[in-house]
C-alpha cells in the first residue's frame, strides 16, 4: 500500500512538472461550438485555397487557421482563405477553428496537403553551393573574385523523373541570370540563378557570443553564469566563454524549474523584426539529451511564442535551431532560453550556451 501511494505522488509530480514545461499564459477551453464542416482545398497557381462551412444558427463567427508556421484569425463568418506561395512536394497541414464573441471555441478540422510537382535540390558549381529559394524558385551563387561567369558548368540534382533545361553538366553563360526549366507530369516550373562574384554575406546577425558580443542573460528560475569559460573548445564552438545554469534534479526554483535558464531583456533586449528574420540558433552544451526551449515576446510582454527543439549529442556542443513562426507580426524584443525543458533530469548538472543567430529570410 506503502509503495502505491509513493509511486501515485510521484506520477502526479511528473505529470504538474511535465505540463509546466508547455506553453505557459494559454487559458484551457473546452470546446463547445461545433466544428465546421466541408474543409476542402483548391491548389491556385503557387496559392492554396481553402474553404469550409461554418455551422447554422451561431451568427458573428471568427476563424483561426494553424499551420506549423503559425495562425491567421479571420473575423467576419469567413468561409474561406488563401495561403500563398505553397512550395511543391511539401507536406502542409492547415486546422480551422471557429469562435464566437462570447469565447466559445469549437474541435479543429485539419486538411493536409502535398503539392505535386519538381523542384530543384542542389545547385552547385565546383565545391561552392548555391541558395535555392524553392518558393519564389530563385537560386543564387557566390562565385571567387575573378571567376570566369561566361563558362560556369552547374551541377544540378532535382525530383527524380523530372527534365531539366539546362542539363545538369552543362557549360552555361551567367552574365546575365539564367532560367532554368524543370518539368514532371505535364507541369512546369522556372528558377532564376543568379551568379554573384563576390564574397558571400553573411545571412545571419550574431546576437551572443560570450566574448565580443556579450550581454548579459538574466535569471530566470536559476542563477545565470555569464562569462564562464567553455569546457570543450575543441569542438564546432571553439570560443573561449560562454554562458551557464546549474539545472537541479529536483522540482523548484534555482534551477529546478522547466523554464530554468536566462534572458535577454531589459537593458539587453534585442529588436528583431520577423518580416526579415525567420530563424534562430544556439550552441548548447549539457549531459542529458532534452527539449530546449526558446521563449521569445515583444517589449511589454503580451505577444509570445515558445520555440522548441531537441538536444541530442550528449556531452557535446550541438547548434540547435529555432524557427520563428511565419504569422508573427510583433517584433521580437524580450528572448528567454531554456536549456533544459524537460519533466525530469536525473542528476544535478551545469548546462552550457553560446553562440545566439538570428537568420534571414
């Protein structure tokens, strides 16, 4: 009897843990409209359309529509909604709930999709690959000062059964750009590549890095470590210092909290626009594989998203990304890390973190 009831309280300890390692701020609601009924998709050029019904007899409905990326919320009772730019042979999956003014919400109805088609892989000229944009079907190269562009000979890998014009291997002129045609299944599609002789820019901005470019990262359940020295610099991060937490194995504050980590805000806070970044970055460094998390909001707060991915390589730095999602609009001034967001640790450890991007579109 002894042993059931340590192991129910240890169950119910996990589980609390567990669910405080999601999004926090988000109210629970039980469903209680009815679903909408019909969802239904039209491919339209490079746009997707989809279209519902919504249920009879509930007047002054909004609608919110999930991808991977992000939601759209439409008011008004709309019945429909185009995405556009949907990239070929890429599975997307787009959920629509509805919403009344009362705050009534209803179950999901999700359509997934895969646009049919051939799209361009690789595009490479020597040992330099180029930057393909397989949703505006651009491709650009960074070429050596001095390269010849009137005799460059690509490298191409594409969907397989497809045609290409020019042939991979072709010698090709690229003074100017260069339309390349690829065909599959009596559709067609174009790239222009770009050659650039010029060194390539960097695509990124460097937000941390413990030495050059170095704020400091605030607490946040655990005491922060700024510029300690890097345990392995042997390793992708060879840079000198970096920033730590002592996670604790136990539930509670200093360090044994989901969200045990640090931020940059305040005096440090960063101003990142999403209409030019999509993505982030950061070295971590720790003894046991994990969810880590980044929280990033707007100057005051009340605009946030949590952005998860997995560490894996035990013991060794690992460069971890983040993407930011593709609806978000309010820019991104307040970022918090979690380098441990997990139910449980089994030991007490000292988790390391560096190198903070952010990308480019």
């Amino acid at each position: 009897m002894k042993r059931h009831i340590i192991k129910t309280l240890y169950l119910a300890v996990l589980t609390i843990v567990f669910t405080s390692c999601y999004d926090r701020d988000i109210p629970n609601i039980e469903p209680n409209l009815p679903a909408v009924s019909n969802l239904q998709y039209t491919l339209v050029g490079d746009s997707v359309k989809l279209t519902w019904s919504l249920p009879l007899g509930h007047d002054s409905l909004s609608a919110s529509i999930s991808t991977l990326n992000g939601t759209v919320l439409v008011s008004g009772n709309p019945t429909s909604y185009t995405f556009g730019l949907v990239e070929v042979l890429k599975e997307y999956s787009f959920t629509v709930k509805i919403k009344d003014t009362k705050g009534n919400l209803s179950l999901g109805q999700t359509v997934r999709l895969t646009r049919p088609g051939a799209k361009i892989t690789k595009f490479a000229i020597d040992t330099i690959n180029g930057v393909i944009d397989n949703l505006m079907r651009e491709i650009i190269i960074y070429l050596p000062v001095g390269t010849n562009v009137k005799t460059l000979k690509p490298t191409v890998e594409f969907t397989s059964g497809a045609t290409l014009s020019p042939a991979s291997g072709t010698t090709v002129d690229f003074t100017n750009p260069v339309t390349y045609t690829i065909a599959k299944d009596n559709m067609t599609f174009t790239y222009t590549v770009t050659a650039v002789v010029a060194q390539k820019p960097l695509d990124y901005v460097l937000l941390y890095n413990g030495e050059n470019v170095a704020p400091l990262w605030d607490n946040i359940a655990a005491t922060v470590n700024n510029g300690v020295a890097n345990p392995i610099t042997n390793g992708i991060n060879n840079t000198l210092t970096c920033s730590s937490i002592v996670r604790n194995s136990i539930v509670g504050d200093a360090g044994g909290r989901p969200w045990s980590g640090g931020a940059l805000w305040n005096a440090y806070k960063v101003n990142i626009d999403p209409a030019i970044y999509n993505k982030f970055s950061v070295m971590v460094l720790k003894e046991s594989a994990g969810t880590v998390q980044l929280e990033i909001q707007n100057a005051d707060g009340s605009v946030k998203d949590w952005l998860k991915t997995e560490y894996t390589t035990v013991g060794k730095w690992q460069e971890l990304t983040f993407d930011i999602p593709s609806g978000r609009t309010a820019f991104i001034n307040n970022i918090l890390i979690a380098p441990h967001c997990q139910d449980v640790i089994d030991h007490t450890q000292t988790i390391y973190w560096d190198e903070l991007k952010v990308y480019k579109k």
